[in-house]
C-alpha cells in the first residue's frame, strides 16, 4: 500500500543475521502475540492468537511464525480485531509495543550488531501505524463507514490513560510534519475533540480535581508545543460569549466554559455556581457537616484542603506556562483571558470602593440573590476570584528583585496595543502619576525610544496584570470577606443559637475564606508581588532623571544594597529630582521680582517628574496601599484564632517592614511625585498607621533606620499638605497621624528627629530653615486643630446636657421648630447644596474652600440641634476623643519643642489663645454647661484634659528663654479668653484632684501668681487715633512688623499674614500664589508706627 509504513527488505543486512525463529520469538515478545495454535491453547497462555492471520499462513503454506516483512499486515489486522473487541486500545497497544521493542529483557536474544538498527526500526514502524490510524483510518478497513467517533474515544482514552512521553511525541512530531506536507490539519482534526472531550470531564466541584486524569492529561498535552498551541486556540480559550444582557460580562461564562476557567474552578466557595439538584457547597461539607469542629478536625481539614489547593495551583501554573512556551499569539491569548477575567470584576471593584466608602456592610455573597446577579454582571465568583489572583501571583514569582530594570513602565500608554487595551481594561483610562506636562514627555519619550511598539515580554504583561488583579481581585475579595466577619459577629452578639443554620452556614463560610487568604503560600506570595511593586515603584521615583536618563549615583547604590530600596530612601528623602527642583526654584526666586506670578503661569507646563514614573496610573499605587492595610487587617484574624488553633501563619510573616515603611515614607514626602493629597495622607500615611497597630509589625517598625530617621518629618509634611483637603478629610487624615505622634514622641529615637526638624543646622543653612518653618507650620495648623475640635466638643456636650435635661436623650424627633429656624435652616441646607453643586465644576481650589464652607456650616449649633440622638452621641464621642488627642499631641510638643513655640512671633500668641481658650471651656464661668450624665460614654475626661492643657502652659513656661517674660506677657494680652479667676480655678483643681506631680504643680502656682501680678495692659490703645495705615487691614489692630505683599501691593503686618500664608499660600486680596519669602519688609513704615505710639503714650501720661 502506497499510504502505509515501508516494510523492511529482505535483503536488509539485518534480516539476514536473524534467524526466523529469533525473529519470530522477539516479535511475540514485542507484540504480545501468537499464530501458534497450540502456543494459544496452552492454560498459561499471555499472549493473544492472530487468529485470521494464522488461518491466512495456513492456506498459504508458510510457516506459523511471525516475520517483520509481514509485519504490516500483522498490525493492521491485530488493530482491527481490538476494534471489534473494545480491547486494548489502538495507541495504548501501538505503545506499549514501542517501549518493550527497547527492552533488552526482550530484544537479548537478537545479534547485538544487529540489535540497535531493529529496534529503532521497529519503533518507527509503531509511531507511523499510529499516525496512519489518525491520517488515513480507511487504511484499516475497521467499518463503512468509518467510525471517527471511536476513533476519538480511544484517542481520549489513551491520553487520560497517561501516555508514554516518548511515543507520544514522535508519532505528535511526525502527524504534523504530515500535516504540513499535505497540507490538512491533523493534529486539529483528532485532538481538539479530545481537549473539549478532556474538559467537559473535569469536575468543577471536587478539591482533588488536579489528582483526576482529565487534569493530568492537561498538563501531558500543553507539554507538546504543537498541542499547546492547539489549546490555546480561541474556541477553546475565548469562547464566543453569548451576551444575555448589555451590561453582563464574560467573566462567569470564561470561569465555567472556556480552558483555563474549568481548570481553575476548584474552590471551596462554589456556592453560588452549583447546579440544580446540588444543593450542599464545599464548605458545608468540610466545615458543617455531621462532625464536631475540634481543634484536631479543623487542623486537619485545613491542612489537607491548603495542600489540596496548593497542588492545584502548581498543575494549573505548570499549564499556564507551557501555553505561554507554545508562541507569542497563545501567549497573547493567555494575557487576554486573564485581562477578560479582569475587566468582568472592574464593577465589583468599584462597588466594593463604594461599600467602604459609604461604610455599609452587607456582604454580597450573602445575598440569596448573589448567584443570579452574578450571571446579570457577569462577574467571577468570589473563589474562582481568589484562584484567579493566586494564579496571577504563582506567573509573578520567577521575577526577581535584580530584573525589576527589566519591566516596562510603559505599558500603561500602550493604548494602541489590543493586548495592553484588553489587559488593562480601564486601567489605561486612569489619571496618571504625572502632570500633563510629563505624562506628555513620557508619551514623546516613548515613542523615540520605541518601548510604545516594541514587543513586550510576558514578565511585564504578567507584572501589570498583577498590579490591575489587586485592585480587582484581591482588594474586593478582602472587603467582602470583612462584612462576612462583620456578619458573623452581629449574628453572635443577637445570641443566635449555634447549631443554627445561618449560625453553621456563616461558620462554614468563614472557615473556608480563612483556608485560602490565610493560605502561607498565598501570603508569601502576595508580599512578593508587593515588595516588587513598592521596589518598581521607588526606582521610578530614584533612579531616573528627568530626561528619562538613569542616574548613575543611585545604579550604583542599589547595586551596593543588594538592591535593597530602602536605602534610597534612607539617603535622601524627599527624592533628589524634588531636593534639585526646589533649590532650583528659590535660586530664581531670589532673581525675580514676583516669582509667584511667574510660577503660576508656567507651573501647568512644568516638567516634574521623569517619564518612567509619569507613566504609571495613579490608582496602581493607591491599590498597593489598600491591599497592604487589608493584609494588615487579616493579621488581627490570625491574632483571634491563634490561640486556639495554632496551626495557622502570619500572614505578615513574609512582609518586608522596611520596604513597606520605606515606601510609605517616600510617598509622603515626594509631594512633587505624589500630588494628591488623599494618595499621601489616607494611603501611605493611614498605611504605617495601621502597621504600628497591628501586633508583631510596630516592634519591628520602631528600630528600622529609615524610620527613625524620617518619619516624624515625613508625618509632619503630610499633616500641613492635609490642608488641602476638605474640612472632614483634613480631620480623617490628621486621625493617625496624631496618634502616631503620640505614640512615637515617647521613644527617645523620635523625640531627636523631633528636635532636628525644629532646630537650625549650621552644615546645612538651607535645609534647617525649611524644616523649620515645616515644623512651626505644623504647630500653626495643630493650634487651629485644638481651637476648632474644643468647640465643637464643648458646643455637642452642651447639647447633650440641654436634652437631659428636657428629657430628650432619645432617638424621638425634637419639638416643631419655629418658622423662623425652619427657614433658618431651609436657607442653611440650601447653602449648603449650592455649595456642593458649584464645587463639581471648579477648581480644586475653589473644591476645597466651598467643601471648607459646608464643613463649617454643619459646625453650628442649627446642626447640633437637628441631629438625631444617636448621632449626636456619636459626634461627639468622636470629638471628644479627637479634641483630646489633639491636646495630647500639643502638650507633647510644648515639652519637647517648647523653646521653638516661645521664639516664633506668629505662633506663641495662637498657642496662647488656644490654650486660654480651652482653659475658658474646661474650668470658666460656663463650664457647668458639660456637666452631661456619664460622661465616660462621650470620651469626656475633663480632669484628664485639663491636665494636658496646664501641662501645656508649665512646658512653655520652662522653655521661655527670658524666665517666662515672654509667655506671661503675651497670656496677659489675650484680652478674649484670658481672666485671672479661670487661671486661679484651675489651680485650685489641680491641687486638689492631684492632677500634675509636684515639680510641675509649682511652677504652674509661679506662673498663676505671675499672671495675678501682671496688668493686661500697659497703654490702653485708641485704634481711631491710629491714621489708617498704621492698621492691619485684615485684623484692623496695630501693626509692629508692617511687610509689603509684591502681589497686590498691599500692606499687612507679618505675623498676620505669615499666619494666612501657613493656612493657604496665597495673597489674601487677589489669591495668588504668595510665599512668606517674598514678603518685602518696610522698616521705615515700622518706625513711624512706633514713633506714633511712643508720642500717644507720651501724651496719655500727661
């Protein structure tokens, strides 16, 4: 036959040294077969009788041997019979008869010259009757017609079987290179209904799937190229998405029909993609059956599941990755699935943002709704989520630290690459780290360096993958299981019994989350793609010039560092391109004559940060930060249980402190870099917050170098850039960093980085006075801080005594108001709204004062006197607690900076009218007004705050260089707050209640008796004698240090506007940028007035 295998010649060297009856026994041993009649009748016979062939030998007269020459028709007819008998199967007979012909216990008996040459002949023969059965079944002549269907069974059959690697890749090799040369698919024609028939097998529902044959035989076949890249074809990876809805996504329908999707459906949390007639999920079954949940059981079942999902995770990465291998389009198609995946979450993500935002807390996958909203939205179930992450996070672990150089920042501009648009999604839409003056030279940098059209490799489109997967995997996979956790504790608080079933259900769900997030080998390899993330991040921000150059300084210093980033940061914080800038800008500062008008025309147009770090999306980071306090979070999980089930990790066991702190740092000082406010101060800085509480981090955190060498700069820049936020922003980003102020500022490490901020260096002049006025621009905004949370606290307890009083301490509306308050607060809540709609199409600017003006109107006692009982309570235990803190932190400052406060003319007279004013509300003559009924319930202790405030007073009485002088006179002219029978009473207080120790308690008596001594007022002043330009024209009182503002030419004096300039950089008359450097002093206008003065005093004597 023309189609069939050439049969070995007689006259072939071997054939003539092998005798037929060798020849005869090999070939019985090789095939397991016989045409000896009696061989076949033996009782012991193993072999099978070729009957047809036999009786065919028979009426030809030959000999009842088998012969190689013959050796065609032999398998074409043992092939047949096992076709009509079911048995063996075709490629498992083919081979098996392969590997026995390379046995040596079974070719021994052949020449050894001869031996190889037969052998390797026999075997080709073997792979090519295979393949023949595949290309050319008429061949064969098994039935009319041909009965594919059998043929595709047994096909499937001997893959699931386990083939022989061997074998299977010769007769691979040798069906496609006859494909190419007759130009048919053979390889698609059989084996992609193997593949469909392989996965529509796999159990979706079972742990253990990776064990089954149908998984293993997908890790066989992707071993084969040729067949990975028929794996990776689109009706197989991509299937066509039957759309049922506008809005539903492809996610669920990719997690429960494509490849890779049956492949990574084994989750424990399959609650909401089980089918009719299945009605108990995975987690019942493990954790709320029958079985009490001991700590043995649980250990065990845990243990077991997590290698389960484990094993799982390493079969299925092993696929991934030989599709990947297969070419650059299976690859890609690879990166598509995954960004499919991605971008059906992308609404999730966004809700999940909400949900937090709004502070609700109910848990979707709770909701008996949840499985049909699902396939509505098309979006993945929370555990093929959790697998799909893990997965990302398995192809991210090959990429070490020493090749971060070799990821593209890029990819984020590459809108014009179909892989980059479906992998990122509406990622590539996000604002970018950059303004739109280097957003625009990272676009042209790009471009001339051709990384926009390059090819990119799979580490980075893995790595950007994983950067979008936190944001919309990971970061609402953690929030939701935060509301199950939340769930679980309010259904115990009700008492519920349990053996209930919510009580079991709840339980059963908890267990499962907890089997996965708290997996050793997830978190390990979560804090792996973390610290690439912070690592890539930072040597955006180091390593790089603006120009897109790299600068050689810090190549060299992360080589020396074993590219530990931390170092970088250690070094030089904020980044040297900030440090350069700014020096840069006050050298031409001090050439030009108005230097903010200048910078306010070109500061649009500026480039300020290099392309590789202008590229990235700003949400990237954002991300990073939330999924680090998630992981945090988790760690409190862990601490719960661990006493009881002692099996569990940390799961902050793999984090890197330093890294992450470092980072955080970084972040909170580059305010060139990272221009929004939110990113700086509820992301990095609300990050190291929630690492110095948590358990086993903040001890580590206290001895880092970094840490102690930066952060208490680092937090003091965050709180003054937090005056760009809103009037509650700025509250909840000032939150954490008072109290790691307080928390810090009593280790001896920080109280020196304290006094380096506040005190002058002679090596470094230029440094020292920015950190300087850092600081007392700090001690500015915390003084307003006091002022502003004092009253509110004091205003919301007065309202709460008023309602005892009336009997009105519960959540009944209050009596009809009059007409007039009710038009009061129409008006008010008008305002109020007119204010928010204007603020929507505004400058960030004008956002903020109008967002300021809202905020203050809820600050009255119209507000307070509307509010619900409930939420009046809650209001003020939360100022009440803030206001304290506040005063805590202030205190601590007097005691350790206190010569700093004396010594700044702007800040000392505020520092004293803040602390006459919460003297007034504590122990003045309206103070009866707070006494409410259980104060404790409130965060009210006035003893404890009253401490603080006279703490205050003794420290900056001890730091006054001039015995006190300086302190007592500016007390006695606070002519608002300050009155000699306040300070008297609370003495009396401190005396009696023992509030201060005795060293201090004295010099609190000095300083009363000081203040007794004094007089308020030296020269009693007639402002209407005063010509008018010797008046501030904002405060209208006198002015001892005039200064002219270049931007308006008007005339202020110093401490006033220095005052203005620290809350908002701007000229008072016209808000235009203003520095206090560019204030212009008038030294003869200060004369005058102090001439005018001294002939007033004159003539009052008289």
């Amino acid at each position: 036959m023309a189609d069939s295998p050439q049969a070995p010649s007689a006259a072939d060297g071997t054939a003539a040294t092998i005798s037929p009856a060798k020849e005869d026994h090999f070939l019985q041993l090789v095939l397991r077969l016989t045409v000896d009649p009696a061989t076949a009748a033996s009782p012991h016979c193993q072999v099978y009788f070729l009957k047809r062939y036999a009786e065919e030998l028979t009426n030809e007269g030959r000999p009842l041997k088998l012969a190689r020459a013959d050796l065609e028709t032999i398998l074409i007819k043992r092939i047949q019979d096992a076709f009509k008998e079911g048995t063996p199967n075709v490629f498992r007979f083919l081979a098996d008869c392969f590997h026995r012909a390379n046995d040596e216990v079974y070719s021994k008996g052949l020449p050894a010259a001869a031996r190889p040459a037969l052998v390797q002949e026999l075997q080709r023969q073997f792979v090519d009757y295979a393949v023949l059965f595949l290309s050319c079944p008429e061949l064969f002549e098994l039935d009319d017609p041909i009965p594919y269907a059998m043929i595709e069974e047994q096909l499937t059959q001997f893959v699931e079987m386990g083939c022989p690697l061997s074998f299977f890749t010769r007769m691979i090799d040798t069906l496609v290179l006859q494909g190419a040369e007759t130009g048919e698919d053979f390889l698609g024609r059989w084996f992609t209904p193997v593949i469909k028939s392989l996965c529509d097998k796999l159990d979706l529902h079972s742990m253990t799937e990776y064990k089954s044959a149908p998984f293993n035989a997908f890790k066989f076949l992707s071993g084969q190229k040729a067949l990975a890249r028929l794996m990776s074809e689109p009706a197989l990876l991509l299937p066509t998405f039957p759309r049922r809805f506008p809005v539903t996504k492809p996610g669920l329908f990719y997690q429960e029909h494509s490849l890779l999707g049956r492949l990574l459906a084994q989750t424990l949390l399959d609650g909401p993609t089980l089918k009719n007639g299945r009605q108990e999920s995975l987690s019942m079954k493990y954790f709320a059956g029958n079985q009490a949940l001991t700590a043995q059981y649980l250990q065990a079942t845990v243990q077991t599941l997590r290698h389960d999902q484990q094993s799982h995770q390493e079969v299925f990465l092993q696929i991934v990755k030989n599709l990947c291998r297969a070419g650059a389009d299976c690859r890609h198609r690879v990166v598509r699935w995954y960004g499919q995946i991605l971008s059906s979450n992308e609404l999730r993500a966004k809700m999940s943002h909400m949900l937090r935002m709004t502070q609700q807390q109910a848990a979707e996958s709770l909701d008996p709704m949840h499985s049909m909203l699902l396939k509505v939205q098309g979006q993945t179930s929370y555990g093929f989520t959790l697998n799909a992450f893990w997965s990302l996070l398995g192809l991210t672990e090959p990429i070490k630290m020493d090749k971060l150089a070799d990821l593209c920042y890029f990819f984020g501009l590459r809108a014009g690459d179909p892989v980059a648009r479906e992998a990122l999604g509406d990622l590539l839409k996000d604002a970018k780290l950059g303004n739109a003056a280097s957003v625009s030279r990272a676009e042209t940098f790009g471009g001339a360096h051709g990384v926009l059209k390059a090819e990119t490799k799979f580490p980075t489109e893995v790595f950007w993958l994983t950067l979008k997967a936190i944001r919309v995997l990971f970061n609402p996979c953690m929030a939701e299981f935060t509301r199950i956790l939340q769930k679980f504790q309010a259904v115990h608080d009700q008492g519920t019994s349990p053996t209930s079933p919510e009580y079991r259900f709840l339980v059963a769900e908890i267990l499962s989350w907890r089997t996965v997030v708290l997996h050793p080998k997830f978190c390990a390899l979560y804090w792996h793609v973390v610290h690439l993330g912070l690592s890539w991040l930072l040597r955006a921000v180091y390593c790089f010039n603006l120009d897109g150059s790299a600068r050689p300084e810090e190549e060299t210093l992360l080589a020396k560092q074993q590219n530990r980033v931390a170092a970088l940061v250690m070094q030089s914080c904020p980044p040297p391109l900030q440090v350069e800038r700014q020096r840069a800008a006050r050298t031409a500062s001090t050439g030009s004559q108005s230097p903010s008008c200048h910078a306010a025309g070109n500061a649009s147009e500026e480039i300020t940060t290099p392309p590789q770090f202008a590229a990235l999306p700003s949400a990237l980071v954002e991300d990073l930060f939330t999924s680090i306090r998630r992981m945090l979070e988790l760690q409190s999980v862990y601490l719960s249980v661990r006493s009881t089930q002692g099996f569990e990790q940390p799961p902050v066991a793999a984090m890197d402190a330093e890294l992450v702190a470092a980072a955080c740092i970084a972040v909170m000082t580059a305010s060139d870099f990272f221009r929004n406010v939110h990113l700086r101060c509820d992301g990095a800085c609300k990050t190291l917050y929630f690492m110095f509480l948590t358990d086993g981090v903040r001890g580590r955190l206290e001895s880092i170098p970094v840490v102690q060498e930066h952060l208490v700069r680092a937090l003091t820049e965050v709180f003054i850039a937090s005056e760009r936020g809103s009037y509650y922003d700025r509250i909840n980003f000032r939150i954490p960093i008072v109290d790691l102020f307080q928390k810090l500022l009593v280790l001896d490490d920080y109280k020196a980085a304290l006094h380096r901020l506040g005190s002058s260096s002679p090596e470094v002049p230029e440094s020292s006075e920015r950190a300087r006025d850092k600081f007392i621009h700090m001690i500015h905004l915390l003084l307003n801080d006091v002022s502003t949370l004092v009253d509110q606290a004091m205003s919301a307890l007065t309202e709460i005594r008023k309602r005892q009083l009336e009997g009105r301490d519960h959540d009944d509306p209050p009596p009809q108001a009059s007409a007039a308050t009710a038009e009061s607060a129409v008006a008010e809540a008008a305002a109020g709204s007119s204010a928010i709609g204007a603020s929507s199409s505004g400058t960030e600017e004008e956002e903020d004062e109008e967002e300021e003006d809202a905020g203050a109107s809820l600050e009255g006692n119209a507000q307070l006197r509307r509010e619900t009982w409930s939420r009046l309570e809650a209001t003020t235990r939360d100022l009440c607690s803030l206001g304290f803190n506040a005063c805590s932190l202030l205190s601590l400052y007097a005691k350790e900076c206190g010569a700093y406060i004396i010594r700044s003319s702007s800040i000392l007279p505020q520092a004293v009218t803040t602390l006459d004013c919460c003297l007034d509300h504590l122990v003045g003559p309206q103070c009866l007004q707070l006494k409410v009924n259980n104060m404790e319930s409130y965060n009210f202790q006035p003893k404890n705050w009253l401490m603080k405030v006279l703490e205050s007073y003794v420290y900056l009485l001890q730091a006054d260089p001039e015995g006190g002088d300086q302190l007592v006179a500016e007390i006695l002219k606070d002519g608002r707050y300050f009155q000699k029978e306040t300070v008297n009473k609370a003495y009396r207080i401190a005396k009696r209640e023992g509030l201060m120790s005795v060293k201090l308690l004295e010099k609190f008596q000095e300083l009363v008796k000081r203040l007794s001594e004094g007089k308020e007022e030296d020269f009693e002043i007639d402002f209407d004698a005063f010509p008018a330009e010797y008046l501030d024209p904002i405060m209208a009182d006198v002015m001892t240090d005039p200064v002219k503002l270049p931007t308006s030419n008007n005339i202020m004096d110093r401490k006033h506007i220095e005052r203005h300039l620290m809350s908002d950089p701007s000229d008072p008359f016209n808000r235009m940028p203003l520095t206090k450097e560019e204030l212009i002093p008038l030294p003869y206008l200060r004369q005058e007035i102090m001439d005018f003065i001294a002939t007033q005093q004159k003539a009052k004597a008289t």
